[in-house]
C-alpha cells in the first residue's frame, strides 16, 4: 500500500500550522530575547513597543496565572525569563499585534537593560566547574580494571561530535482560541499531552479546559518533542489574555537561535583487547553539552549509556555520562536520542585499536558483534539477535572483502583521489527507557454507513505513522482499506498520550488500535452469528467480505454495520497498550528496558579529493533489520532519509556559536545541510532475511531512528580514505568532516 499522504504532499494539499484558517481577527504574536546569552536583566520597559500602533497586548512574566514554568525534565525553564537569561535567544516578553510585521517592529521597541556574565559554551569547561545538570551517571558490569589487566592491547583517545539543527521544514508553531470553557491550541507538536499539560499548568486551568489538536507535522525529528510546547503555552496564554485568536509561528532565523538540537559530545575511550581481538574492556566518559536547561538532556544520556557498546558484547564495561550546564540553548531529542553520539565513540574506539595493532578494522568488529543470548551492560539479554546475521548477509550480498581490494588498487594507481571504505555495525533499542512512556491510547468509530475513524495518540509527522495505523486497522478489522480514516490527533479523543518518538509510534500506536479493533471485531461476528442463527466460530470477516463455513455471503461490509447498528451494537471501541514485561532499575542500573532491538549493517564508499579537501559517498549499502515490514516502500523511505542525516551529522552540518554565545550558523547559507549533489550516488538497501519480531506491530520492527547511525560510515570511510596519505600521526575523531576540516587534516599548518 503506497503512503496514504503521498499524493496530498506533492499536490501541496497537505495542511500544516500555516495552512489553517483562522479567525479574521486573529493576532500575531512575535518573541522577545536580548543579545546576549547569559546576563542579569536590570530593567524591563514595555510601554514603547505598546504604544505603536497595531499592537493589541504585551506579555511578560508578570501576565501568567499559573506558574511560569515550562521545564521537562526539571523545574528549571521559565516561560518568560524574569531576573536573568541564560542562553541566547531565551524569551524575555511576547508582543501581540494586527499582523507579525506590527509585532516584529514593536518588539525592536522594547528596552532592556542588562548586565553580561560570563558565558560557557564547551562542556568540559562546564564540568570544570561542576556545572551539572544532574549528577553523573555510571553503567557498569564485570570488572573494567581486571579486564585491562588481562588485556595484550590497550588504547585510549578522544571522541567528539558536534550538535545538529533539526531543519524541519515547518518551523515551529501554534495557533491558540479562546474557547468558553479555556483554550483550543493547534500545535506543531510532536506531545499534545505534554503541550495541554503546560498550558493547564501556565494558565492555571485544568487539562480538561485545554484542547490540543495537531494536524500533521512538516518534521520534526525530535524538535518538537519538548520544544514545541513553548511557543504554543505563549500563543494559549496571549488568546486567554486578550479572548482573541493568537498565532505564533516562528521565523527560520529565530527558530535556529532560539531551539535547543542536537547534543555535542566530547569523550575520552579506553578499550582493551586480547590477542585473538576480543574486546574485554571498554571506559568511556561522555561529556554531554546539555545547553542551558534540563529539558530531555537526562534520557539522552542515559541512551547513549544504553547504546555505548553498539552491536558488540564486552564483558567488562564502565561508561560515565555527564550533563553538562552551558548557555547554549537548551539541548533536546533529535533522531537517535544520544544513541548515535554512545555509538560513535565505541567506533572510534575500534578504529583507533585497529590502527594501533595493525589490523583491519573489520575483523575487530566481526569477533566482537553480539551473540544470541549474551547480555547488552545493563543486563537485558539479546533475544533474537541480529548482530551476527545482518553483517554475514551483508558479507554475502555485498562483497566487502572484494571492495577492499578494488579500493586497495584505486588507491595504488591514484595519487589525488583517494578511495576509503568503512563498515557500521548497528543495535539500537525500542522503547521509552521511561518504562511509563510505554503506553498509547487509539479510539476507533465505525459510522453508521460503514465509514471508520481511527483516532491514536500518534502524530503523523511525514514518517508514515497514519499509512501504517490504517494498515493495521484494515488487516484487524477484515475491512477494505478505503473505508478507513486516520483522523487528526487531539487530546480530547486521546488521553495521556506519550510523544510520537523514540521510533516507538506506529508499535505503540498501531498495537492500541489493532487491540481497539479486535474489539470491535469480536461484536461484530457475536452479531453476526447471532444474526445468522450459528455458532461464533463458523464467521469471519475477511478483505471487506462476510464469511460463512467458508462461504462468501451476499452481504456488505456496509449492510453488516447497517444492521448492526439497527440492533444497538456498540460501534466504537478505546483501548489502551502498554508494553508488556519492560522494567529497569534506575539505582543498579539494571533491566530490561527495551521491547527489542533492531539491528542492521551498512558499508559506505567515499573517494576524496586530497587535494582540495572535497569528497563523494559514493554508495551505501546496507543490510537492516525491519522485521517484517509492514510497508516497505515507507520503511525504505525511513531508511534513505535518516542515513542522508546521519551523514549530514557526520560532514557537513557544522553548529558554529562565537565566544558570546551567539549562533552564527544561523541560516540555511551558513548552515550547511546535505543535498541531492552531497547524497550518496547508490544507495541500497536489503532487508535483513527471516527476521521475525512477536514483540512488535504485526511483526515488523520500529524504522525511524536506527538507520541515522548508518551515517557514521561516511566519517569512517573518509578518515580511512585520508589514512592512505597521512601515515602515523594524529587524525582526530572530530566530527562533522567538513571539506574545511579535512584539508586542515591532510594540510595541517606547521
Ligand atoms: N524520547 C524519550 C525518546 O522521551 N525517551 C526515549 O527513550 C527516547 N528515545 C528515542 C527518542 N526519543
Ligand atoms: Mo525523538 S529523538 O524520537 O523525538
């Protein structure tokens, strides 16, 4: 079944914040922050900016009912800052007006007096002065020490990667209406319980004054997990204040200073390896650049914890994470959520030892990819483990030996281009690590003209959530797929949802609706049978048609619920998932947080130009674990796209903020994101054969974050690339790899 939202999209019908009808008298709302990113605010004066003509109202901390506070993770984000900023681009005050412009020039008008303190902008520096964001947090099994000692080969070094912009295409925004009983919002959210509960919280209402209701997302990517909530508590408690409709839609510029990304990391590795290569011990303290705010920094440091092994098994493990406090803004989820930050040091890692000991990289890996049964660090075991299956299939499909070798010879005939070529193993865990998280809600109406609305907790955000929810309902129900909807999602139809992320949306989702369904089938062929005067066991409802004792009947899926309804069968059914058998020990850091993992393999091809620094992806191919796709054509979709990220992530996306802590990347001139001519020539994609996978949606497995990991291919392929011309000497692992900092590497300044 093709992408139920495809055709919508490349028509421009798809309806985004932007696109919804307002009111004719709707106001525009425009962000006030100061030019500095971490200072004291001595005074605060409005009344110019209120003055100019157009502008209906001004906000600051002093208009809120409620509490100013919109924090996560922690009390520690005020709506509107109050005494002091800590990060540039922080709110200060809102102006609402006629149009945007109005609000935009006034805002210009508003005088702040403020006192500059000192900014910290580097991780390290802020764990030099214990500026945490919570207390660090250590994983460990076996013993690291004993492990070293047994070891033939021991290597340390460094690891960094830098942050990420999200880029969604539809920048953030809301719009909110005063309604009688509180506030209707329109988000671009990715949470509309976590925006409802803010809004009550803000506003001092109850969640049941506060509708919040989300079309569809023009991306996301994990920006608006958290951070979407912001603009659209500014837009609810504006329309509160002055009853009138209020928009908030922030402009490119101001959504890139002003949103926390993805967060940069700076590690220091140890790993010790046996002489046969077996990896025995593996230390690693991850320095988390967590920005200026708690918001999601907690479990995105725990994932890259949960994720510092990758697909490998060391039995003896000590990793160390840190959230460090700097006055960036502050840092959140973004694709990966710390994953692919855990994963690239223990990459770095293994490559650092191959150099060391003067073997190929690849063998290291291969003796040390997970075995069925063997536990992860923190004690869940790998069931159905794929780790050792994806690399042979991608052995076999792929012919990496035989790259190589080809590679070898390019590079012995090519003095300015040089041939590089990396492989990256893959594991990645699907669930909320906040066991609660695992939970959704799905409401599903059949009308009474056969028509069925199915509402879920999931956002549909471009990754085709809504096209696999109708699958599911359709194969559940026995139903055509043309009598489905996906409605939108809304907190008056879905309670309590959790944010569509953590790749968990379409599980999660998708397992409330199948069970909604059931349901509603079970009524349907009680009634059925009953109608019939037969037993329950001898009908079924199947591809849109009735059946009994094997027969088709001359009967409709339309006459069935007509009939049904005429005998009072309740048509409409709710259900709650949770996912089963899910537990973790926040004190032993000890569990099994995870439904299941996902596993894969890719090789990545590059050639770079020594001479100028430059270079081509010149194919990936990969072998990814799907389970049994429940739609390939969306799954491969999901694949293309994340690897384009992650390469993005690894060599061209450079986040550059000067002493003062202001963003200078800050357009899409300066930022630097990949592509159709920065995407790899050939990409291809095998799924993972006889993958089976109970604990997920109809057997399939999650897709939307593994396959960015992929990405760390390109670093690696680059750097063994750059190896052919820089023998012995440091080659940093730094990324992203620009072309600047490549030819930096191969031409360093003496
Ligand atoms: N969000 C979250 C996530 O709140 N918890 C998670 O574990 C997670 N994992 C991936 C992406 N988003
Ligand atoms: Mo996410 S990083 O799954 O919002």
């Amino acid at each position: 079944m093709k992408n139920i939202d495809s055709s919508l999209h490349t028509t421009g019908k798809s309806a985004y914040i932007d696109d919804f009808v307002v009111p004719a008298d709707t106001l525009y709302g425009h962000v006030f922050y100061i030019r500095s990113a971490h200072a004291r605010i001595d005074k605060l004066d409005l009344s110019a900016a209120a003055k100019i003509p157009g502008v209906v109202t001004t906000l600051t901390a002093n208009d809120i009912q409620g509490d100013n506070q919109i924090g996560s993770g922690a009390d520690d984000e005020p709506l509107f800052a109050e005494n002091a900023i800590h990060f540039w681009g922080q709110p200060i005050a809102l102006v609402v007006a006629e149009t945007s412009e109005i609000a935009r020039e006034a805002s210009h008008a508003i005088a702040c007096v403020f006192t500059d303190r000192e900014v910290i902008t580097e991780p390290r520096d802020a764990a030099r002065r214990n500026e945490f964001l919570i207390p660090p947090v250590c994983f460990s099994t076996g013993d690291v020490e004993q492990g070293f000692a047994a070891c033939t080969h021991v290597i340390s070094g460094t690891a960094e990667t830098g942050g990420q912009e999200h880029l969604y295409l539809e920048p953030q925004g809301a719009v909110a209406i005063p309604t009688e009983q509180g506030v209707k919002v329109v988000s671009s959210t990715q949470g509309p319980t976590a925006v409802q509960r803010t809004i009550a919280r803000v506003l001092k209402l109850a969640m049941h004054q506060v509708e919040v209701e989300v079309g569809r997302l023009g991306g996301a990517f994990g920006g608006k997990e958290d951070q979407a909530t912001v603009w659209a508590v500014m837009a609810a408690l504006a329309a509160s204040k002055v009853k009138r409709a209020v928009k908030l839609v922030l402009d490119r510029p101001d959504d890139m200073r002003m949103t926390g990304k993805r967060h940069p990391y700076t590690s220091d590795f140890r790993i010790g390896l046996d002489a046969n290569y077996k990896i025995l011990a593996y230390e690693a303290d991850f320095f988390q650049n967590g920005g200026a705010a708690t918001d999601l920094s907690p479990p995105v440091l725990y994932r890259s914890l949960f994720h510092s092994t990758n697909a490998y098994f060391v039995p003896n493990v000590k990793v160390t994470g840190y959230s460090c406090r700097t006055n960036l803004p502050p840092n959140t989820a973004f694709r990966g959520f710390g994953g692919p930050q855990g994963i690239f040091v223990i990459e770095a890692a293994i490559q650092a030892a191959a150099e060391a000991i003067g073997v190929d990289v690849a063998v290291i890996q291969k003796a040390n990819l997970l075995d069925e049964g063997q536990a992860f660090h923190y004690g869940q075991v790998a069931e159905r483990c794929q780790a050792r299956r994806s690399w042979a299939q991608l052995e076999r499909s792929f012919a990496p030996e035989r790259v190589a070798k080809a590679i070898e010879e390019h590079n012995a005939n090519n003095r300015q281009f040089k041939k590089g070529m990396a492989i990256t193993p893959i594991c990645f865990g699907i669930s909320f690590t906040k066991t609660a998280m695992n939970q959704a809600g799905a409401l599903v109406h059949i009308y009474s003209d056969g028509s069925i609305a199915v509402s879920t907790g999931a956002v549909e955000m471009g990754q085709g959530v809504n096209t696999k929810i109708l699958q599911t309902v359709a194969l559940t129900l026995g139903v055509d797929p043309g009598w489905i909807r996906v409605q939108s999602t809304n907190t008056s139809r879905i309670a309590n949802t959790s944010p569509t992320a953590a790749s968990a949306g379409a599980d999660l989702n998708g397992k409330a609706a199948q069970l909604a369904c059931l349901t509603l089938k079970k009524r349907l062929l009680d009634f059925l049978a009953k109608h019939l005067g037969t037993d329950v066991a001898g009908v079924d409802i199947q591809n849109g048609t009735m059946i009994h004792l094997g027969k088709t009947l001359d009967m409709t899926w339309k006459a069935l619920i007509g009939l049904a309804f005429e005998q009072r069968v309740a048509l409409s059914a709710h259900a709650q998932y949770a996912t089963p058998n899910l537990h973790f020990d926040l004190k032993t850091k000890r569990g099994a947080p995870f439904a299941y993992h996902v596993y894969g393999a890719a090789m990545t091809e590059v050639t770079v130009d020594t001479l100028r620094g430059r270079y081509t992806i010149d194919r990936v191919s990969a072998v990814h674990d799907f389970g049994q796709s429940l739609n390939p054509a969306v799954d491969l979709g999901q694949v293309e796209g994340a690897l384009l990220q992650g390469i993005g992530w690894m060599t061209l996306e450079e986040l550059r903020f000067d002493r003062s802590g202001r963003l200078m990347t800050d357009t899409l001139s300066t930022y630097k994101v990949p592509d159709i001519y920065s995407a790899p020539c050939e990409v291809l994609v095998e799924p993972l054969e006889c993958s089976i996978n109970p604990n997920g949606l109809l057997n399939s497995k999650a897709v939307g974050e593994p396959p960015f990991i992929y990405g760390i291919g390109s670093f690696m392929a680059i750097r063994n690339a750059m190896r052919t011309v820089i023998s012995g000497g440091a080659l940093h692992f730094c990324a992203p790899w620009t072309p600047e900092w490549v030819l930096t590497a191969l031409y360093p300044l003496k």
